[in-house]
DNA sequence: ACCTGAACACCGTTCAAGT
DNA sequence: ACCTGAACACCGTTCAAGT
C-alpha cells in the first residue's frame, strides 16, 4: 500500500531527496548559488539524473517553495476565527523564518501546484465557517496575504552581514534629509516581531464580522 | 557647472545610458533574460565597456530600480497628511505599474543607495510634521509599506500569460479542497485596483491622529 | 579615462547512448 | 525506468593590452 513498486534497492535518487537538498543548499550558500550542477555534485550524481524527477530548474525551485509551505501546522481546530487566522499568519512566519534564505521563493513566486492552495483551503475554510461570503472571504485573506508577504520580505532580505548597524545609523544622519535624518535613529533598527504583531492586528481587525 | 569635463564629443556609453537600456531590455525580455552580454549588444558596444561605468549585474540591477523610484512625482504641497501618503502609494502603484517586469527589483531588493532614500523621506516627512513622534511614524511607514509590496508584488507577477482564468477557475473547483472550491470564483479573478485601495484605506485609517 | 578581446570558470538543457 | 556524458549555446568577471 505504500511501496509505489516493487523494488526495495533505496534507489539513490527521488523527487523528495533532491528537493530537500536543494533546501539545505540554499540554507547553506543562498539563492543564487543553486546550480543544477552543483546539487547534483552534492548528491554525487550526474547533473542531468536530476531532470528524471525534476522538471527543471524552475520547477526545483517551485518544489523548494512547496516543501516551505507544507511546513504550516494545521491551527488547533477548537479554536475560534481569529485564533485561527492568527496561528496560520505565526506558522506562515515560523516557516519562512526556519529558512530565511529560501523564503523569497515562497514570497514572491506564484504557485501554482495544489500543494500550494493547502494554506489558502485552511484559511478559507474557517472564514466560510464563520458566515462570511466567499467574496468577502476571499478579500479579507488577500489583504491579510498582502501585508504577511510584504513583511516577510523585509524580515528575511534584512542583510544579516550588516554588522552592528551603527554604521547604517551614521549614513542616514549624514543623509541631508531632514526626516530620515531626524528618525535616523528608529530607522536603523527594525523589531520584526513587534512590526508583525502590528500589522496583523490591524489586518485581523479590519476582517470585521461577517 | 554642468559639464563635468570640457568633452563635448557625445561618448557612447554613461551610466544613464546604460540603465535606461536595461530598463527596456527588463520590459521588453523580463528580468531573467537580463544579461551583461546581450545589454551590451544591445547598446553596440564590448561587455566588459560596461563595467566603466557600473560595478556588475547587481549593481546594474539597483541602478535600474532606483530609475524606477526616481519616477514617483512629488506630493502636491497643499495636501493634508493623509492625501499626501495616499498620493505618494498611487504614486508607487504607478511606477511600477508602468514597469511590472522590474518592478520586483524595487520590490524585493534591499536598496541602500541615497536615491532609494528619496521616497522615505518624502513620506517621513509630512509624518514628522503633523506631529508623529518619529518612532510611531517609522513605525507606520513600515506597516504600509510592506503592505504595498506585497500588494503590488501580486498585482505585478499575476502572469499575463495566462489567457482567460477560465481553466484556472476549473482547476481551484476541482482542487479537492471545499472551501477553494466554493470560493472558486473568487479566487480565479483579482480586481488589483479595488484591493489595491481597500488595504491602503486601512493601513492609513490605523495611522491614526499624532 | 575609457574601450577592447581573449580567457577562465562556470551555467541550463538537448540528445544519443547506455543499463 | 533511470542514469550518463558529450555537446551546445550561453553566462559574469579578471586581466593585459590598447588608445
């Protein structure tokens, strides 16, 4: 019921193997390292044994992505409407955050595969559930989408190879604009959980009721 | 004091010259097909001229979406806070809409250079002066701006290539998931404008009063 | 100061051949 | 069914040489 065939030699190649390597190699040396060589250097394995599991390297990185966003627990099922919302925007973070260099593949590529519409099923159902109307539903979770991927974005592009970021706070006091210069000090320092925290709030609240 | 050196000869290559070329290439071939080689074609000219005047592809990359931030107009001065933030968003919205293909260099580069600073300030600006401490000011510049990247990271990747949303409206009703298939009809088509203005209303409506 | 071209160390992918 | 390797048409960038 599980072996897909009847041959138990662990085949040294599988869609599942050469995706999760190709994850740890963006974790390990970022995006624009991955080669379709290169993971199959890692792999010991001809380069072009991957395209017998892989469509290209396109659809490697689609498949990257979808690995990140299988990795969304489902929110607990006695909770109500916006403990919901709010455990699958903290699960959506928690996913992208595990794998900082990655995420921009969930972030600003479309998905199109069905693995990819788990997480828009487990936010719809719940606001269907509630009474609110599919147009409505479907409104709401856009703009809730919207500022996740928006604020996403700039928490895992933060350069982590920015040192300390007083050098950054002295170009913006040295900027000779006089509004950055004069918040200089609160631009150069960002609290993403405390920016999250905000933003979805505002987000949860605007839902409304149905 | 306009002449940098006494050169009248108009030299072939520049700088401006350069981005402006690459801008066209991104409209014209999307970002991938971006390459210092076929640029350089492009503009009649030896690849590595290019490197007199810009770093490498990356910095090339910046250079192109600073032209693309350059074009967002100026507030009208007269205007209260809350038009002039609305104004300089439909600002943003526009120049990228007027350059969807590269638009996600703006919107996914970290863009450190003085000209990318320019719309910070613009927008900082009018917030100090109404009288936003500027912690709370930052604070809310951040929340609408990663709500605008990621509605416009949506608006600016939907592919065009993909006909009527007819067969996509089949495939969401036929998923397997019930609440991305009841919503189906929603889901197959996106009024970017009317989104675009109900997420702007709320972030500015959760700016709130100094 | 700017432009050139050869050279180096890479790419993604097609195709014919193997087992 | 899967794996291989040669081959093709590309890359970005360094470096030495030209003017």
């Amino acid at each position: 019921m599980t072996a897909r065939r009847g041959r138990p030699s662990p085949s040294v190649l599988s869609r599942d193997r050469i995706l999760l390597a190709g994850l740890a190699l963006v974790d390990e040396e970022g995006l624009d390292a991955v080669s379709m060589r290169k993971l199959a250097r890692r792999l010991g394995v001809d380069p072009m044994s991957l395209y017998n599991h892989v469509d290209g390297k396109d659809a490697l990185l689609d498949g990257i992505a979808e690995v990140l966003l299988a990795a969304i627990p489902a929110p607990p099922p006695e909770a109500d409407l916006r403990e919901t919302m709010s455990a699958l925007a903290h699960g959506f973070r928690a996913a992208m955050l595990d794998h900082p260099r990655a995420a921009p593949l969930v972030l600003t590529r479309r998905l199109a595969s069905m693995t990819a519409l788990a997480p828009v099923e487990a936010a719809l159902a719940p606001l269907l559930a509630a009474g609110f109307p599919p147009d409505r539903a479907v409104h709401g979770l856009r703009a809730v989408l919207a500022f996740l991927i928006g604020t996403l974005m700039r928490e895992v592009e933060a350069a982590p190879t920015f040192g300390g970021s007083v050098q950054r706070l002295a170009d913006l006091s040295a900027s000779g604009l006089p509004a950055v210069a004069a918040a200089a000090p609160y631009l150069a320092v960002c609290d993403h959980e405390a920016e999250f925290e905000f933003g979805l709030r505002i987000m949860l609240d605007a839902l409304g009721e149905p």
